[in-house]
C-alpha cells in the first residue's frame, strides 16, 4: 500500500458523527482512526471473518467473564467430573452445580427481569460452546428445555441437568418431569405456586 496517497470514502452522516465523536474522545485524528479501521476489517476478512464476527466472538467472552465461566480444556474438565461424581465427592458435587444453577438463574433474572428465560437460553448458547442443541420454549403453563451433546458423559449430563434445575428453581420453576441419557437432557417445568 502506498501511504501517501488517499481515496475519499463515502459513508453514512450519522455513522460519520460516530466516528467523529469516538476519535475526539480517544484523542485521534479522524483520518489515523479511520485508516485503523479499516486496517481491522482488512485482517478480519484475511482470518475468513467479518467485523461483525470478530465483535460477536469478543461479546461470548467478555459475557462468560461476566457469568464467571473460567477456559479449561474440555477433555480435563470431563475427566476430573467424571473422577469426582464416581467417588465420594458426588453430593457435595451436586450440591455445588446445583447452587451454581441457582447463582446463574438469578443472574439472567439480573440481566433481564423482563425475561429471564430468553436470558438463561442466550447466555447458555453463548458461553457452552460444547452444546450442540440448546432450546427452552414455553407451552401453554409448561416450560422445556432441551439439550444435547454427543460429547458429555453420563455424570456430565447429570451435572448439568442439576445446573438447570438449579437455574429455574431460582426463577421460580419446579421441576414436573425429567429425561436423562447420555449426552440428552430433557426437562419439564412449571410456575411454583
């Protein structure tokens, strides 16, 4: 690239004002903060992605830092459950994702009181990568959650079943029906009364 020839751009006005706005505030000059966009989208679409996806990306990060979610290689993580739940760790085990269920329903409750269902199932897909189907949907006065994973092992599926119960307890629904099989976990709840 020749550095010291421009090209005029077009853009929105009001897109425009944005940036203006963001560069005065970062003490940059419109033309280096511009440039440096660009830059950004030229290296994302060299990784094959969009800005957009880069920004999504950071918000699944930035949303499990804040969900308290720590990186740990799955292989292990299975393997250190699946040691614990067969020993006799396995109620102080259940216990704990069952109160960190609960922690986790009033924090999508936190996040979203006007619905706290769609905030548990975005914050779920979001931050569990290892989940191949998740879905909660309300029928009628029944809610159902669904998920499945060919790669989670039995205690995991239990583990994790006990984490949603934990969660919808905390939002203020029992559990009225319960399917577990490896990797499939499928659960039925309804408004406490």
């Amino acid at each position: 690239m020749n550095s010291s020839k421009r090209k005029m751009l077009a853009a929105n006005e009001l897109l425009v004002n944005e940036l203006v706005k963001i560069a005065e505030r970062k003490g940059r000059v419109l033309y280096d903060f511009t440039n440096e966009l660009i830059t950004q989208a030229i290296r994302a679409d060299k990784m094959g992605l969009t800005l957009k996806e880069v920004l999504d990306e950071r918000g699944i990060v930035e949303e499990a830092k804040r969900s308290g979610f720590t990186l740990v290689f799955k292989r292990l993580w299975y393997e250190v459950l699946d040691r614990l739940y067969e020993g006799s760790e396995r109620e102080w085990l259940i216990e704990e994702w069952r109160e960190t269920g609960r922690w986790y329903g009033k924090f999508s409750y936190s996040r979203s009181p006007e619905d706290p269902l769609r905030a548990l199932e975005n914050g779920i897909r979001t931050v569990m990568w290892d989940i191949e189907d998740f879905e909660v949907t309300e029928e009628e006065d029944l809610i159902s959650l669904r998920c499945i994973s060919a790669g989670f092992s039995e205690a995991y599926t239990s583990l994790l079943s006990t984490f949603f119960k934990g969660a919808l307890d905390a939002l203020g629904y029992e559990l009225v029906d319960e399917e577990l099989s490896k990797g499939i976990i499928t659960l039925k709840f309804r408004k406490k009364e």
